[in-house]
C-alpha cells in the first residue's frame, strides 16, 4: 500500500487531482492505495473553493485514475461523527490507511514529550489542570485531527469488548472539573516515595480515561500526563508503548482503578515500566 502525499501546513481533507471531463479539480481525493481517488462533492468541501483550485493546480495529474466513493460519512454533522464504515476518523489527509495514520499519531506522541518536556524549564512545578490537558492533546494530535484539543461529543466502544463511554448529559467539561477539583488539585505531587507517586499517577490515569474525554488518543493523553510528573521527581518517562506487551494486565488494571477506584494494579505496573525505562536508560547513557 503506498503512503498518502500529506498537505499538513493547509489542513486540507486529502491531496486532491483533477482528469477527465465534468469534474472539477478539487473534487478528486487520493485514495488509500496507489491510482485509486474519490470524488469529494463540492457541499461536502471543507476550504474555500478558491483555495482548493490552487491546491489542485499544484497537483500531478495522475496517468490512471479509478474512481471510488467518498469514504467518509455523516458529513452533516460535527467533526467527531465523520468517519469512515470500519471507524476511521476524519484527518486532515484524508486517510483511510490505519497503519498510516499511527505512524502520524507516534509523531504526535513525540510532539507532546517535546512539550512536557519544556515544561520543566519553568522556575516551579507546572500543576495539572483541564487547560494543560487541552494543551498536551492539541500537541498530540493537533496535526492529525479537526478535534484536537476539544471534548468528544459521540459515544465511545473501543474494540471487540464491552466497555462504553456514554456520552454524558451535561457533556466533558462539568465532569473535566470535578476531576480538577477532586484529583489534579493534589498536583504537582512531588515525593521521595515513589510508591505514593505510582499510586497518585495511577489514580489521575485511571480517572482520566473513567471519563474518555477525547475522541482519539486518550491513553496516549493519560501516559504523557503520566510521564509528565514521573520527570517532574526526576524520573525516567515511560515509553508509551511498553503497554502492549502487558496489554492484557494494562487493560485489567485500568478497569480495577475506573470501575472499583483501585488504583494499585496500575500503580504495580507504573513501577515495574519505570524499572525497566530506567534499565534502558543506564544501558544508553551509564548510570
């Protein structure tokens, strides 16, 4: 499958080709594979029609051209509810390649560690707060998706399992709040003893992703949180995907601290990640 040709600085809803006679330029999307497009009609364009027909101009006619339908869906609604039919959020490239699409959300995940990590420049410990949490998912995602940075508005099911995340009546931000006041108000929690940190890491975590704030990357959101106060007590940050190979324990552990508040399953793995980024650490650069 070749790699989609991405068009960040415009934000733009794919890279958009013109052939043939009675379509316009800028209704042409790349598809995911190589000479295949979609026709994206003109209701359903996102910039200004100006803007496209000097994007499209800029564009390689394609030698061969197979014509497929928009994969997008429910395009009068908000962002969060366009997708394609196996799940596929809206990006900013029109892609419907998910391996693509996670080698763009690592480069976010690397973004955001840049951004806590300029953090701990600042004189005094940053606190956690909803603002701080907006601010690390627009890093993280912000050159991906539309809603980067702004609460979910649809349901969530994640996978093959059970587990939902119902959207709320009264909507993310009165539920954000409580948890500000109830949770990140502790923050900075700063401790020589590195049992309470895994515990208060593990609770803040285990309460975030109780709520499933975002559309997308809401486990990626709660470890670079996590991260963020492991390198506030000079700590090694986690790397975020350690957790697939404990997938199953991750997972488990999660469900014990949002579902019964007993944070100390993830707490236990918070502390044998750290133990092992910590091995890597003194591998690489001596202790």
């Amino acid at each position: 499958m070749s790699r989609v040709h991405w068009r960040w600085e415009e934000k733009d809803y794919g890279f958009r080709f013109w052939v043939g006679i009675g379509r316009k330029k800028a209704e042409y999307y790349q598809a995911a594979n190589s000479g295949e497009f979609y026709v994206v009609p003109a209701r359903q364009r996102k910039l200004a029609k100006v803007r496209l027909e000097e994007l499209a101009a800029l564009a390689v006619v394609p030698t061969t051209l197979q014509v497929v339908p928009t994969p997008w869906q429910n395009y009068d609604r908000a962002w969060d509810w366009i997708t394609t039919a196996d799940g596929i959020s809206l990006n900013f490239a029109g892609c419907i390649d998910r391996e693509e699409i996670h080698r763009r959300e690592d480069e976010g995940v690397a973004r955001s560690m840049e951004f806590i990590a300029g953090l701990l420049d600042r004189p005094e410990p940053m606190p956690l707060n909803v603002n701080l949490i907006l601010q690390i998912h627009r890093e993280l995602m912000g050159e991906i998706y539309p809603f980067a940075g702004e609460w979910r508005t649809v349901d969530l099911h994640k996978g093959d399992g059970p587990t939902r995340w119902p959207l709320p009546p009264c909507g993310i931000q009165p539920l954000m709040e409580v948890l500000e006041r109830d949770v990140l108000a502790r923050s900075p929690f700063l401790s020589e003893n590195d049992e309470e940190l895994f515990k208060y890491i593990a609770e803040v975590m285990c309460e975030f992703l109780a709520l499933h704030p975002f559309r997308e990357g809401n486990g990626r959101t709660a470890f670079i949180v996590g991260n963020l106060m492991l390198m506030q007590n000079d700590l090694v940050p986690l790397d975020v995907y350690d957790r697939r190979k404990d997938e199953a324990s991750y997972f488990a552990a999660c469900d014990a601290g949002r579902i019964h508040k007993n944070y100390a399953p993830l707490a236990k793995l918070i502390a044998e990640w750290e133990v092992a980024a910590m091995t890597r650490w003194e591998e690489s650069h001596g202790k």
